[in-house]
C-alpha cells in the first residue's frame, strides 16, 4: 500500500467520480483508475460501485477513516518538516561545560536571541563526557565540551575546534605553592586535590595525565560548579587543575592564586614520549560539537556561526591580553 494509492481513493469518495478525482489530482483518470485497482487488489476487497457515480462499498466505507487518518498524518509530518528546514524550530537545546556558561557563551546567547525571538533556547551546564552522550541520545542540538574522541568519532558528528588552552593551578593566596612560578609535577602529587565528580572530562583529563606522568592523584573532594571549587581551595590546604577560561575570576580574587605547570623534566621515570605530552604547556581542547543533519536547520547554523565569530575572538584577545601581562606586569599595576 502506497500513499498516492489512499490519496487517489480519498478523491474519488470525496467528488464521487474517477475524472472529477483525477483532475483534482492534476493526473490521468487511467492512473487514478489504475492506483486505485491495485488498492482493491492488496485489499482483497472493491471499494466502489461503479456505476454512473462510484460509490463506497461497505469495504471502502470502512476504510475512509483509516485513509482520511492516515494522510492527514502525513501532510501534518510534511508541513512540520518544511517548517523545521526554514527555520520554525520551537526550541533550540545546547549543552555546554561549566566553564563555557559561565565566561563565553552568554554574548552568543543574546546575539542568537535578538535575531531568532521565536525559537525558545535552552542551555544547561554538564560535565563534557554527560553532554556529548546527551548530544547523540538526541536530547539536545549543540554541545560545546572538551573533545572526547571515543564520543566524536563517527559519520554522523560534526566537530570543530573552538580553541586549545592550558591547565593551571588553583590554590589559596596563602598556599605553600605559592612560592612557585610554575609548579613542577612532582610537588602537584603532594597535596590532596579538588576534581571535577565522574562524568566531567576534566576528572578523566587529569587522572590520565597523572598517570602518563607516573605521579599519584591523591583526590578527596569531588565537585562539579566553579564557585565550588573556589570556595574549598580558598579555605586551605587544597588545590584543583582547572583550564584557564575557568579561572579568570579566581586571577581577581585576592584570597584565591593563580599557577602554571612547569614543563615535565628529563629524568630516569619520565620518558620521552611522556615528556612530549606534557611539554611545553599541558592543555584541553574545547570543541563545538552537533551531527550533519542538525545543520540543516537554520537557526542551528545560525547558533553554529555565532559560537564561531563570538568565542574564538574573545579566546584572541584574552590570550593577546595574558602574554602582554606577563612581559609588561608594572604598567598592568598602574592601569587597574
């Protein structure tokens, strides 16, 4: 059973006639005959009388119904469809790590607002690994997390690197850490540390670097929001391994301080190839992530592109603005 078959029955029972049926149709009376015949065949059963006008039989009373459903459901699906590919989409759902919320997206999301008021945007905050899972479940459009290869390799995803930034150290001002520029590895394994809870790609990024380093991850505390994290490590002995872009309040809090990793050095426990890895500047990627279809819809392109022109500029100046800090810290002093 095809659905011209049913739409060329619903014509002859509703105009009473074969030729009437098919010049609504905008065909031939044979192809309407012909739809229609091989209908009654599948059907086992006519469903007119044909006479001067066709007339129902009992079978083709009892189907009308059914066909009437059925193509309505049909052209309801086609006209939603149409509507999705221009753009009437009634919500858009993003998923995005806490980081990302916080510091770079909210420019997107009043930019995406003012020029689509009519598609409701929904974002929420989760760990990497819990938004890309959601992403191919289906439950949301866009994720913009730290790239998980085992979750963004296959045909159907579309994924492109936002930018790559560095982890640093977060301690309290008064932390004996403090006392270094950039912290070697081997003091990072002496003190109990914050992560991110199961399901965060930062807990599985810093736990396989600890490991590739041949240190101990001596983790007591699991979190999963950045003022979490600010307020423990601001109390103590505690300190956490955080990108950048999650730390920039930390840099204006006088409680809260501030470090870089020391690049990995030779010696009889490192190899070279781990010294590869962690040398010069151990970092994450964050990437915006969705699937090829999604990208047929408007107003996801059009998020896609902000997300581009946005967050990739504000990544430039902040890093232009970091390297300028660290050559010229008096002038800095005087401006603020």
């Amino acid at each position: 059973m095809r659905l011209e078959q049913l739409q060329a029955f619903l014509s002859v029972a509703e105009t009473g006639s074969f030729q009437q049926a098919a010049r609504k149709c905008g065909v031939t009376q044979s192809t309407i005959s012909r739809q229609v015949q091989v209908l009654e065949a599948e059907l086992g059963m006519p469903l007119f009388h044909r006479t001067t006008q066709a007339k129902l039989t009992l079978g083709g009373e009892r189907l009308l119904p059914h066909a009437r459903k059925i193509c309505l459901t049909w052209q309801n699906a086609t006209e939603e469809l149409a509507d999705l590919l221009a753009g009437k989409q009634p919500e858009l759902c993003v998923a995005a790590i806490h980081s990302i919320c916080a510091s770079y997206l909210p420019p997107v999301l009043q930019r995406f607002c003012r020029e689509y008021p009519d598609v409701q945007l929904r974002v929420t905050a989760l760990g990497s690994d819990r938004a890309l899972k959601v992403l191919k479940d289906g439950m949301v459009d866009v994720a913009i997390v730290m790239n998980n290869r085992f979750f963004t390799q296959g045909p159907e995803m579309l994924v492109e690197v936002l930018y790559n930034e560095p982890i640093e150290v977060l301690m309290a001002a008064n932390h004996p850490l403090i006392q270094y520029e950039r912290i070697p590895w081997l003091e990072l394994s002496r003190y109990p540390q914050v992560v991110f809870k199961d399901g965060y790609g930062m807990q599985r990024l810093v736990q396989e670097q600890f490991a590739r380093m041949g240190s101990t991850l001596n983790a007591v505390l699991e979190l999963n929001t950045l003022d979490a994290f600010r307020g423990v490590v601001r109390q103590g002995e505690l300190i956490a391994l955080l990108p950048q872009s999650a730390l920039m309040e930390a840099r204006t809090d006088p409680t809260l301080a501030v470090r870089a990793i020391a690049p990995s050095q030779s010696n009889s426990k490192v190899s070279a190839i781990t010294e590869a890895i962690a040398d010069p500047i151990w970092s994450r990627q964050v990437v915006l992530v969705t699937t090829h279809d999604r990208m047929q819809i408007p107003p996801i392109q059009h998020f896609w592109r902000l997300v581009r022109e946005l967050i990739s500029p504000q990544l430039s100046v902040i890093n232009i603005g970091k390297s300028w800090v660290n050559e010229q810290p008096e002038t800095l002093n005087i401006r603020l």
